[in-house]
C-alpha cells in the first residue's frame, strides 16, 4: 500500500478551525471535495449537508433522534434556562418593599443581584467539568434541584434578615451557573449547523425572556402576596421542571464515532485526486469499526440513568483548566465582550425600574414596575428574528457566493442591527426620561434598546460556537497507523485524529467574563444614575457597546487569519491540555 508524503497530507489539511461546506455545489464546491455521498437535508433545500455527520450505525447518536425527542428535549433546555433566569431579577418589582423590611438603599439591595451574577460566573468554571466527562443530564438534574432548595431558602430568609437573605442570593448564583453554558452545548449536541442560528437566539430569547418576564410576574405577586410568594412559586414552577428533565431529557453527550467533513481541514488538493469525506476509525486491538454492525437503540427506561461512567479520555482537571486558555483567543475573548455588555442591559433595567419610576412623576407600584418589564420581552422577540430567521439568511447568502463554504465571519454584518438599535434605544429612553414625558416613552425605548440586546446574546454565542467548537488534533506517524482516511480508494494513515469537542469550554468562558462584567454594574449602577442622571448613564453603556459591535469589521475582513493563527498557536497542546 503506496503512502502520499508528509507534505501532501499536510495540504490536505489546512485546519481552519470553523470553516464548514455548508451547502452541496457539486464541482464548484470551493474544496473539490467530494460530498455527493454524505448526508443531506431531507427537508428545504436539499442541497444543504448535515453538519456534522451523524453516525452511520448508531441510533442513540442525538443527531439520529427523531424531530419530536429534539424538540421536547430543547424544550426542557429552555424552560430550565428561563425559569433559572427569572430569579436572578426576580427582586425588581420588589426592590423597595425589600428595602424597607430590611432596611437597607436601593444600592445595598442590588448588591444581593451582584452576589448571585458573580457566582454564576465563578461556579460555571465548577460545574462544567462536569458535563463533559459525565454527560450534560446529571447537571441539569442537580442543578435543577439545587436551585428548588435555593429559591425555598429565600423565600424564608425575605422576611428575615439581609445577611441571611444575601447569603441565599449567592448559593442561587452558584447553582443556576450552568443555565448560561450547558443549553447552548446541548444545542450543538443535537442540532445541525444550519439549525443553530435560530436555536440559539430562541435559547437566547429564554434567558432574557426570564429576565424581562420575571419582573413582570413577581409584580403582580408581590403586590398580591408579598415578596416570599414569588420565590414559592418560582420553586414550584423548578420542580415540575426537574420532573419533566428526568422523564424526557436523555443524555446528550455522544463519544461515538461520526462520518467526517474534512473541509475545516482540506485545501485545494495538489494532485487530482478528489478526497471524499469519510473516516474510519480503528478499535484498540487494531481491527476497524464496521459501519454496518448497527449499535442497539437504549429503552427509555435506559435512558433514565442518572449518572455514566464517564468518558475515560476526559480529565477533570484539563476541562477545568480549558477555559482559562480560550482567553487567549481573540474571537472568543470578543464574543465575551459582546455577550456581556448586551446582558448588562438588563442588569441595569433591573436594577434601576424602581429608582427611576417609583417617584414622581411616574409613581409606578410594583404591578407597573413589573409591567414595565413586558416592552423588553417583545424586543427581545423582534430581536430573536433579526439574530435567528434573518441572521441565517444573511449567511447563507454570503456562504452560496462563497461556493456552498460557510465561514462563521458570514453572520457577522447583523452586528450593524444590532448596534442601531442599541444606541437608538438607549437614545430614546433617556431623552424621553430626562424631559419626563408620558410613561410610554421610555417604555417603548426601553423594547427598542431590547431588540440589540437579544441580537447581540446571540451574536456572541453564534460567532464563538461557530468559530471554535472543535479542534481537531492529527500526528502523522504512517509505520503505526491507529486510524484510516480514506481517500477514493487509496489510504492515508495517521497515528491520532482526534476531535477535542470545546462548546461547553467556550460557554464558560464566555459566562464567566459576562457575569463579571454584569456584576460591575450592580456595584456603581444606582450611584451612578444618582450621580449623572438617566440620559448620561445609558448614552455611555450604549456608546461603550457600539465600539464593541464594530470590532466585527476586523474580524469579518481578517478573521480566516486570525482563526488559522490560532489553530497555528496550538495552545491546547503547548499547555498539554488537549
């Protein structure tokens, strides 16, 4: 069996980290890879593949899952994600009737939000680990759980006293971490990429969705029944969640093997050879897995398993250590940036409803103050169109010009959307504020500026997700091969190829930076509006979030390069963390 050189191969692969065929263009496919024998859309257009390829062999591949158990799956993601995002403002309404039974200003009382956003941050970094080796089930079931116990913990300590109630606001942050990292891995587990865009922003719209919704709900319970009964109720709404994830939400994690596109790592070959875009894998005692030996479908009783083994290759201490490396990664470091300063928004919302609207001449109860909460939620929905359906458009028009090769710097022109409507919305809430005009302006403003913070949630995790979600690792050793590519009929081989799968690593990274960024805020945010005023203080976080979103014009002109010098970089495997 004849051997093509180091260098060959090497041409092969180019490794662009994010770089997929997208879209079935025959012999114009931009890679001259042959792709007519790999998975396609069965509905819409058919000329798109399925990114990545499911397994051949293997019905328990979630790709391989039928639409209903996806979407029911995705479903429990999302409720868990929205009902733990409604208790982090979940005070807003009730900010003054808190601050009177303990004493204390608006300022020390936002505190108490500063407490849970920075341990969400910092307990991500804990959790995640986690879910890699031992599969995302087992951490959505705890954390479900432990955040039934947290929410009954506060509505005790509301009418008790500020150090125990701060205290239960901390343990909340810490076990509703995962919220904001494992749903969009559970996305990329079970979904195609020309699934993602609108799934992402749907995810993205449930987080702020409880953000805006939960406001709006505690205002009427609050007002009704007291500031106890909506951390009861949020309890109650958990538990039937935590029901729903252990009856129909299987695990997620796949460690089989999968048919490979090899485009992220296939240049134009140098010979006329067409590559095809299979890989076969070989077992430990050398023999290759046959496609054919279908695996047997696991029961839904089988699925019901708490805990796996766990995944042998996976260290804990690697995992942990992984999201600390990805800040060395430009396009994930400005993805932080995005999706921290577009979550700020409500943040500040939520902290500053009652400063601003309970005195004259508003006068808002805590009904209105809730109320209020509803103009950002329908944003928030206009926002999820322009970042999902329209998003994906977008990049799909850019990826056909581009000869069916989708590059995730093909989203990015939104960022101008998403800026307009940033500063527009701001703009319009704090003139309308500072002239005191009828309520409904600000309010309106307020659903305006909502719309760029619902793209630029989306925005963020797209563009990281897209750009880094695997790495794969390839040593050329041709005397003792422990893996096959096939090319046509001849073979390559290689001593390791391996996928390291980075979704969560990425939505740690990412959840860390913006809880930290948003934990700034509830430090200065009441003081600060106290200080400058409305108009002053929401013209400089929106000015500060423009500059933000235009760093995507280096990155949409540059960012080939810049993922290539990254994968160049080889951090994983300099800090031996691969």
């Amino acid at each position: 069996m004849s051997h093509e050189s180091d260098e060959d191969v090497a041409a092969y692969f180019p490794a662009v980290p994010g770089t997929e065929i997208l879209f079935d263009e025959g012999s114009n496919t931009g890679t001259h890879v042959d792709v007519s024998q790999l998975k396609h859309r069965t509905k819409g257009d058919s000329r798109v593949l399925l990114v990545p390829q499911p397994s051949t062999n293997d019905p328990n591949d979630p790709l391989n899952w039928t639409s209903t158990k996806k979407s029911l799956t995705f479903f429990n993601g999302c409720w868990y994600a929205f009902m733990g995002a409604i208790t982090g403002p979940i005070m807003a309404a009730g900010m003054n009737q808190l601050a009177q039974t303990f004493g204390k200003t608006l300022q020390v009382l936002t505190y108490a939000n500063g407490a849970t956003l920075i341990n969400q941050g910092v307990w991500n970094i804990v959790w995640m680990p986690f879910a890699v080796k031992y599969g995302r089930r087992p951490v959505y079931l705890a954390s479900c759980f432990l955040m039934i116990i947290a929410c009954i913990w506060l509505a005790v300590a509301s009418n008790q006293n500020y150090t125990v109630f701060i205290v239960g606001r901390a343990f909340l942050g810490a076990w509703e971490a995962p919220i904001e990292s494992i749903v969009p891995s559970t996305i990329t587990d079970i979904f195609f990429l020309h699934n993602r865009g609108e799934l992402v922003s749907m995810y993205g719209l449930a987080v702020l969705g409880g953000n805006e919704l939960g406001p709006m709900f505690s205002g009427f319970i609050v007002q009704a029944l007291g500031m106890d009964w909506a951390f009861w109720i949020v309890a109650m709404f958990l538990a039937a969640n935590f029901i729903s994830i252990f009856m129909f939400m299987p695990e997620t994690k796949f460690t089989g093997s999968r048919p490979q596109i090899l485009s992220s790592r296939i240049a134009r070959p140098s010979s006329n050879q067409t590559p095809s875009a299979t890989v076969i894998k070989e077992k430990e005692d050398g023999s290759v897995n046959n496609v054919s030996q279908t695996v047997s479908q696991r029961t839904w009783l089988q699925e019901l398993q708490f805990w796996s083994k766990g995944d042998p290759d996976v260290n804990l201490l690697h995992v942990f250590l992984r999201p600390f490396v990805l800040l060395a990664y430009p396009t994930v470091v400005w993805s932080c940036f995005v999706y921290g300063l577009a979550l700020s928004w409500n943040v500040i919302l939520g902290a500053t409803v009652a400063q601003l609207f309970s005195p004259p001449p508003y006068e808002f109860n805590s009904n209105a103050q809730g109320l209020f909460f509803l103009s950002p939620f329908v944003g928030s929905l206009f926002g999820v169109y322009f970042s999902g359906p329209c998003g994906d458009w977008i990049a799909n028009f850019f990826t056909k010009r581009n000869h069916g090769i989708r590059e995730p710097e093909m989203r990015l022109p939104t960022c101008l959307v998403a800026a307009f409507f940033t500063f527009f919305g701001a703009l319009w809430f704090g003139l309308s504020y500072e002239h005191q005009m009828h309520w409904a302006m600000p309010v309106i403003g307020a659903g305006i500026l909502s719309v760029g913070s619902q793209m630029g949630t989306t925005l963020g995790m797209n563009y990281a997700l897209d750009c880094h979600q695997e790495v794969c690792f390839l040593i050329l050793d041709f005397p003792s091969p422990s893996c096959l590519f096939v090319f046509e009929e001849r073979l390559l081989g290689a001593k390791f190829v391996r996928e390291l799968q980075l979704s969560v690593e990425i939505m740690v990274t990412i959840a860390a930076l913006k809880s930290a960024i948003a934990w700034i805020w509830t430090w200065v945010i009441n003081d600060f509006v106290t200080a400058s005023g409305a108009l002053s203080v929401f013209m400089t976080v929106a000015a500060i979030n423009v500059a933000i979103y235009l760093v995507y014009i280096p990155f949409y002109y540059r960012g080939k390069q810049i993922r290539m010098w990254i994968h160049n970089a080889k951090f994983f495997e300099a800090t031996g963390l691969q």
